[in-house]
C-alpha cells in the first residue's frame, strides 16, 4: 500500500501547489511559510504520539500540505531575494542547501529515535521548526518587510 500512499500524497501536495501557489502571489511567501512550518510541527508531534496505522496515513496526507503550504512560497522567497540572472544558481544552491542538510537532519533524528523514541524525535523535528518560524518572523520584520 505504500505506493498508493506516495501517489496520494503527491496529489494533496500538487493540488495544494496549485492553489496555495496563488496565495503566495497575492500576499507574499512569508506568512506561508511560517504557517507551513508550523504546520509541519503540529504535524510532528502529532506522528510522535500516532499508535494505529491508519493515524499514520492520516497523518502523512497532512504532511503532504506542508508542503503544499512551502514549497511554492520558499520558491517564490528564493526569486525574490536575487535578480533574474542570477535565479537559476539561487535555485541550485537552495536545492543544494536542503539535499546537504536532509542527511544529517535524517541522521539525528534516527539517533534520537532509536536512543530515547518518537517523541524525542519527532519533538525536536517540531522544536526546530518552531524556531525557525520565529526566526523567519524576526529576521523579516527587522527588514521592515510587511509581507
């Protein structure tokens, strides 16, 4: 059943996409982003205390709006913050910086997994996103961004 799972997963994330995508044109990337990183932490937490398959499938379909709620916004962030000519070397260092930061993000939380459980796990998953929120919150209101 896993690759209906991922199947239906990408549907909510590029249904989301889509839709999402035209909010972040109307107000701008970054309350999308704090709310979907928020969202992935309510989302974590809620995986750390799951304790029947089916929490798990309801679950991951939420976790599919995570992403549906940052991946158009973080793109559009990425656009903004450069010129047109220099896009394309954002987005490769953007995607860069994540595929360099999923290997160790992965390996911590299967240490603290397999040391002290789920919710140590998933809970510092969760902490982290809230801090960086809070922290895209404060570093964008310094600059006297209203968006």
């Amino acid at each position: 059943m896993a690759p209906v799972l991922w199947c239906v997963f990408h549907i909510v994330k590029s249904a989301g996409n889509w839709w999402l995508g035209g909010l972040v044109d109307r107000y701008g990337p970054r309350w999308l982003i704090v709310s979907g990183w928020a969202w992935y932490a309510v989302v974590y937490l809620l995986f750390a205390v799951a304790t029947e398959a089916w929490h798990a499938w309801a679950l991951f379909l939420l976790y599919a709006a995570f992403y549906a709620l940052t991946e158009p916004a973080e793109k559009t962030l990425v656009a903004n913050l450069v010129g047109p000519e220099r896009r394309g070397l954002a987005f490769g260092w953007f995607n860069f910086a994540i595929g360099i930061a999923t290997l160790p993000a992965s390996v911590l939380f299967g240490f603290l997994y397999d040391r002290w459980g789920s919710l140590a796990a998933f809970g510092t998953g969760a902490g982290l996103s809230l801090a960086a929120s809070i922290l895209l919150l404060w570093a964008t209101s310094e600059r006297g961004q209203s968006r």
